[in-house]
C-alpha cells in the first residue's frame, strides 16, 4: 500500500510539474505579444506627438517603433503555428 501512494504521489507531482512548464511557456508567450502591442502603440503616440509637434525625427521615431511592434507580432504568430 505503501509503494502504491508513493506511486501515485510521483505521477501527481510529475503531471504538475508539466503544467507548470506549460503555463511558464504560454505565460512567455503572451508577454511577447504584449510586449508587441506596447511597441506598437508607444510608437503610434510618437508618431502623433510628432505630427502634432511638427517634429519629423520623432515621427519617424514611430514609424519606426511601431513597425517593430508588427515584425514582433508577425514572429509571434508563425511562432504560435508551429506550438
């Protein structure tokens, strides 16, 4: 009886070390496309403060930011494809 609880007390403690990798992975994940979304929409405000400054260096500062913002969200995705 004792071997048995031993037993079924490995498997438990195996399946829930599994699901503590699994939500460390997908918890990355989602940090990755937030962290996409947050340069996506810091460099749409510079863009705006640009504009609206007549600055053209932060303007393009934006552009710039919030493409970066897209890639990541691009890699994210065929990322996510191939999980």
């Amino acid at each position: 009886m004792k071997n048995l609880l031993l037993g079924v007390s490995l498997a438990a403690n195996v399946a829930l070390a599994y699901l503590v990798v699994a939500d460390r992975d997908q918890l990355k994940a989602l940090q990755s496309r937030a962290d996409s979304a947050m340069d996506q929409v810091a460099g749409k405000a510079q863009q705006i403060k640009g504009t609206l400054t007549g600055d053209v260096s932060d303007k393009l500062k934006g552009n710039l930011r919030e493409g970066r913002g897209e890639v990541k969200s691009v890699i994210d995705d065929v990322k996510s494809e191939f999980n």
